[in-house]
C-alpha cells in the first residue's frame, strides 16, 4: 500500500470536510424548507388602517390563523383582496417569520361628500371617484364640500361621469385657499358650485362645465374672487359662469342689475 504525502493526506482532509460541509448544509435547507412549509399563519396585523376596519380587511383576504401555512400565502394575492375594501387604495402584504401576515394600508382621502335625495349624508367620494361608506366615519371629521345629484353608491366601481371625476381630482389637487371656497355642488345635466359664504357676499352660485378643465375652472374662480370679489365688499354677484374657456362671465346685482360682464382679465391666476 502506498504511503501518502502530507500534502496528499491534507488534500483528503480537505474534501472530507467538503463533503461533510455539503451534507450539513443540505440537511439544514432540507429543515428550513420543513419549517417554511409547516409554519402556521398564528396572526394577522392591519397597519395603517382608520376608516377601514380591521376585521372587516382580515374577511376579505380569507386569511384564518391556524388554518394554514403562512408561507403557502401569496403576499400579492392577499394584498389585492384587501383592496377590495372600499376604504383601501392601496395594500401590501408581507409573511413574518414569526407566523405573522402583516397587512400595510393606504386609504382613500375623501374629497367631497355626497347627501341623498333626503339631504342625509350617504357616502364620499375620493380623487378618482370611488365612493366610500360614510358610516365609517363622521363627516364632521373631514372638510370637504358636499355633493348633490351624485350617482348611488358602488363599493367597487368608480363613478362613471368622467366629468366628475375630472372635477374630483381637481378639487383633490387644489390649494387649500381655492378649497376653502368650495361649500357645495350640485352635479347634473348644469353643474353649479356654491361658494362658502362670507361678509358682504353671501354664498355665490359658481356654474361649472360637466365635460372636463376643471382644474383651470378652479384657478380662474380664485383669481376672480382674490381680484374682483373680496376688494369690493360692496358689490354682489348673482352668478358666475365660468364655462367659457379664459374667460369668467358674471351678473351683478344692485341697482340696474341684472347685467352680464366679462371679467377675463379677473381670470389671471395668481403668479
């Protein structure tokens, strides 16, 4: 039998250890994937959830702890039924090893809220026109405008008149100087908007195009009203129409009224 070299005898040692290495590693991915697979989903957690409440985003996601394996839970699956939410806009999902199903939400911001036929308050609706539940929270806590004349509620769909949603997301995107003279609208075949009342003025009809550039109707009625309204506390406006392209058309009234003027140089929007 040959003798062995000592560099012979360390290169034997060398793979020994090699494979020894191989057969521990391969027996602790072979347990790791054991444990991934039978870990039990224990809890589910919903951050970042006010309005929506939490057991109400858990149902929909048919989560039930100690029903199943965590990691057998498609995270993008999970976070697409808790969308379904009305209050959610967003939602994502993570698997803890801890046998925790983490839950993050955003929800949706309410830009106006929308009354019945009776004059109650029935739901919100947000920048892209998805209604929310009102039940869920108190109006009072959010200052938003209200809306008449909006379609019945829908607790998945969008509302279907692109007008209003271009007026949605304008009021959504406005300054809060613009917002704050926003008190009421009425949507329908004639929009009108009505200012939020103040000394000497009252509460103005502002009639609105339906169709879109509700973003520039905006931008006009501030100019008009830092311009032409507040600098002359005398003065009323039976209505503004601000349906003309560049241009903001008003009636006085007063002795002599009513009368039409244009104001398009009022329309400049603020530097």
């Amino acid at each position: 039998m040959a003798t062995r070299t000592p560099d012979q005898k360390r290169a034997r040692r060398r793979r020994l250890v090699r494979v020894a290495g191989g057969v521990v590693l391969a027996v602790m991915l072979a347990a790791a994937w054991v444990w991934q697979r039978t870990l039990p989903l224990e809890r589910i957690d919903v951050v970042g959830a006010e309005y929506a409440p939490a057991d109400e985003v858990i149902a929909l996601t048919r989560a039930v702890p100690d029903s199943v394996a965590l990691f057998s839970l498609a995270p993008a699956l999970i976070a697409d039924r808790a969308q379904r939410h009305p209050w959610v806009a967003t939602a994502s999902a993570r698997r803890l090893p801890t046998g925790t199903l983490r839950i993050a939400v955003e929800e949706r911001v309410p830009v106006v809220l929308v009354l019945d036929d009776a004059g109650r308050a029935s739901h919100f609706l947000d920048a892209d026109g998805f209604a929310m539940p009102a039940d869920a929270a108190s109006p009072a806590l959010f200052d938003v405008p209200v809306l008449t004349g909006a379609p019945d509620y829908h607790p998945a769909q969008p509302v279907a008149d692109a007008g209003l949603r271009s007026f949605l997301a304008a009021l959504a995107q406005a300054d809060e100087a613009t917002h704050a003279l926003v008190s009421d609208v009425e949507w329908g075949r004639r929009a009108t908007l009505w200012t939020t009342p103040v000394a000497g003025h009252g509460s103005v009809p502002v009639r609105l195009a339906t169709d879109a550039g509700h973003d520039d109707q905006l931008r006009r009625l501030r100019a008009f009203w830092d311009q032409a309204v507040l600098p002359q506390p005398d003065v009323r406006f039976d209505v503004v129409d601000l349906r003309f392209d560049g241009q903001v058309v008003t009636r006085e009234a007063g002795p002599g009224a009513p009368t039409d003027s244009t104001a398009a140089e009022a329309a400049t929007p603020p530097a």
